[in-house]
C-alpha cells in the first residue's frame, strides 16, 4: 500500500530538511541542489492553488521555476478596473534568501513602484523572508493589497516620491494619475509578449472566428436544465450567465435580474 500524500505543510517542513549540509553556512544561507529547490516550489505552487486567491493568476515559468508570471486584476479602490501583469523573481536560495523581487511589465503609477525598475517595493510587508513562515500565496495577497488600500506611512520610504506626494497632499491629482496607468494598461496587456516562454500569460482582442465557439460554449451552461449534471441540491443555479454593464464592474446574474424584474438592461454577458 502506498503512503498518503502528506498535506502542503508537511511537505514545505521536508523540504526544509532537505539542506545540502556541505554548502551550508553560518549566516543561514544554505546551498540547495536543484532537485530540492524545485520541490519546494512545487510545494509553494499547490499551497497557492489550495488559497484560490480571487482575481489573481500567477504559474511559474517554463524555462526558470526561479521566476513565476502573474497578472493582478484591481476591481476596487483607486486603480479599480487595472489589469497588471508582472513577474516574480526568487532568489537562487529560495526559501531562505533575501524577499522575492516582484517587477512590473510597464510603468505603474504607485508611491512604491520604482519609475526606473517597475519593481514594487515589499520590504515594508516583509522586512525578511522567513522560510516556513512566509509564503508566495502571501505575498500576492500584499500585492493585491497595496493597490486596494494605499498605506503610506513615511513619504521617505516611497520608491515614487512624486505619486507619495501627491497621495498625501492633491487626492484629485493622485486618482486622476491612477486613472491615466489604468487606462495605459488597457492596451498594455495586448502588447506583443515580452517573453518566449510556454507559461508567459498572453492576452488577445476578440477575434470572432477564434473565440465565437468557446464564447457561446460558456454561454451555453452546463447540462440539464435547473440542476447540475450530478443533481446534488444547490446546483440549481448552474447555467445561469453573469452579465456587466459596459465599462463598468458591477456584475448582475440572470437571476438577480429575474429578481427585479429586469427584461433588457441593455448589459453585454461577461460569461
């Protein structure tokens, strides 16, 4: 009989066990061999998908398990309606080296997003990475938190001194810069990749031939009508379509428009 698979916990206690003890250093910065390192992210990369964090999606990349692609949608605050892509970088000792870098594909107008290196500063939600006690599902929820909520202590730890600025002193001027990335980014996102690699996260405009079939797959719902396929109770909400109203976030369901008696809302479906 094979042994059960041990939960993501267990898993990242052994692969901090597994420490090449021959270049292993007093400073704690220990030396893992490849094999060891890819199980550890591997174990990172379930703990992520078990967190099912809404309106994130991040892989690691093909050719480097050192480097994980991402993209960030914003849908409250001062930059609500932003689609950001960005990329993770590790250290070489993950986890037990310095916080992991986290690079933006383009400018971001953001008091901690440096105007030269579109790197988004981490270090005031992670002063040190703690191997066990730090993870990468964490540090997306940080990222994702930094553009919801802007918490600007000290102006002197800002990486765009500019936008600190005009966050503490001109709102207006600050929501209106925000607004202007928000609005660069939507094209952004269609740029030719900036990457070769299988994993790399690419985006396209509608194209009808392509699209069309899988758009009105989804439209279609799942079998049967009222229930799910397997009948369990609940599932008779599946088939129903979520619609948005054009250039707006807020999302109505065919069932919330039943509700109020909506026939035409004048809404495009979003499913």
């Amino acid at each position: 009989m094979l042994p059960t698979v041990p939960d993501m916990d267990t898993q990242l206690a052994l692969s901090a066990k597994m420490i090449d003890k021959r270049t292993s250093t007093p400073k704690g910065s220990h030396g893992y061999s490849s094999y060891y390192l890819e199980y550890a992210l591997m174990a990172e990369f379930q703990l992520l998908q078990q967190q099912r964090l809404p309106g994130i999606y991040c892989l690691p990349s093909y050719s480097s398990p050192l480097t994980w692609w991402a993209v960030l949608f914003i849908r409250q605050g001062p930059y609500r309606g932003a689609v950001f892509r960005f990329r993770i970088l590790l250290p070489e000792n993950y986890p037990d080296g310095d916080v992991p870098q986290v690079e933006f594909e383009g400018p971001v107008f953001h008091p901690f997003v440096d105007i030269e290196t579109n790197q988004l500063n981490v270090k005031q939600g992670f002063k040190k990475w703690k191997r066990n006690v730090n993870h990468l599902w964490q540090l997306l929820l940080y990222i994702r938190r930094s553009f919801y909520k802007v918490e600007l202590p000290n102006i002197e730890l800002a990486s765009n001194k500019e936008a600190a600025r005009l966050w503490q002193e001109d709102r207006p001027a600050f929501q209106l810069e925000a607004e202007k990335c928000v609005k660069d980014w939507e094209t952004r996102i269609f740029n030719a990749a900036t990457s070769d690699d299988p994993h790399y996260i690419r985006f396209s405009q509608f194209e009808e031939t392509l699209h069309e079939p899988a758009l009105t797959q989804l439209k279609s719902g799942g079998e049967g009508e009222g229930v799910g396929a397997g009948g369990r109770e609940g599932d008779h909400h599946r088939g129903r379509k979520s619609f948005m109203k054009p250039g707006s976030m807020e999302i109505f369901s065919d069932m919330m428009r039943e509700v109020a008696g909506i026939e035409n809302p004048g809404f495009q479906s979003n499913e």
